[in-house]
C-alpha cells in the first residue's frame, strides 16, 4: 500500500531565480497540503548524507556543490499516493525529458540544475522528512 506523505526540496536554482512563489502554486494545484515547509540551507555534510546513495557516481561532487551553494526550501507534503504523484508533478530528471505541465520543464535548467526534489519511495519519504522536520513541526 502507498503512503500518503512525500519530502520535496526547492533546489537553490530555483530559490535563486525567485521561483519560491511559483513551484509552490503547482504543488498545492497539484492537490498537496503542506505538512511542513522551512527556508534552510544544507551544510556539505548534510548534502553528502542526503545524496549518499550516489556518491560514486561521477557527478556526486557536483550535486554536493549545488546543493550546498545557496538556500533550499525543504517542505513535506500530503496527499493519497503522495510519492508517485509528486513525481508525476515534477517530471523526469532531466527537463529535456519532462513532460508539459511539469514543474521540471517549467522551471528546470539542467539534468543537475533541475529545481527540485521529490522522493523515490515511501521510506525514502520518511527518512527524508525525518533529516529535517521533527515530529512537533509535522502539521
Ligand atoms: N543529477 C545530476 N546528474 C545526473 C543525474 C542526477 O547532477 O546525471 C542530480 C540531479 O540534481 C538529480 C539528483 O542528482 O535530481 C538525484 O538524482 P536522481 O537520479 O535520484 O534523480 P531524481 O530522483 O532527483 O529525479
């Protein structure tokens, strides 16, 4: 059975280029209440623990980089099916992929530079709420 809560972040290129205001219309057109959602931004330890399971690949070093160079908005999001319909919503990894109406082919640059975050599972989902928010910020 599928979950009903997902863990987003607004990438610093989207932050950077005013895009706040925008992704969150699409997130809550999309149907998603926010459970929580903070202006932070993540320290190159917390970037290579979020992102571990790539950290062989070769674009690791990168991603710490740009993730790390400037304010994120981490937020977790409810709705029924939360993980596969957030993903739907953002589009593929690479905007050159995404589909119309995406919020990846909205505001995406690059296969790096992609705006934001959504998580692949429903554990994923939990783990990465959990780095950010405790329990008495979960609304
Ligand atoms: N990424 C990258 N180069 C690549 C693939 C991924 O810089 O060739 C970055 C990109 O920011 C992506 C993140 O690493 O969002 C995590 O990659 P993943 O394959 O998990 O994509 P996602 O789940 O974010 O669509």
């Amino acid at each position: 059975m599928s979950g009903n809560r997902t863990f987003t972040m607004i990438k610093p290129d989207a932050v950077e280029k005013g895009h706040i205001g925008g992704i969150l219309n699409m997130i809550a057109e999309g149907g998603f209440r926010i459970v929580s959602m903070k202006l932070t931004q993540l320290t190159v330890a917390d970037a290579q623990q979020f992102y571990a399971i790539h950290k062989e690949r070769p674009f690791f070093g990168e991603l710490v980089e740009f993730m790390t160079r400037g304010p994120i908005v981490a937020a977790i999001l409810e709705k029924e099916n939360a993980v596969e319909d957030f993903r739907t919503l953002i589009g593929a990894t690479n905007p050159a992929d995404a589909a119309e109406g995406t919020i990846r082919k909205k505001y995406a640059t690059s296969i790096g530079e992609n705006a934001v975050h959504g998580s692949d599972s429903d554990e994923n989902a939990a783990i990465e709420g959990a780095f950010h928010f405790a329990g008495r910020e979960q609304f």
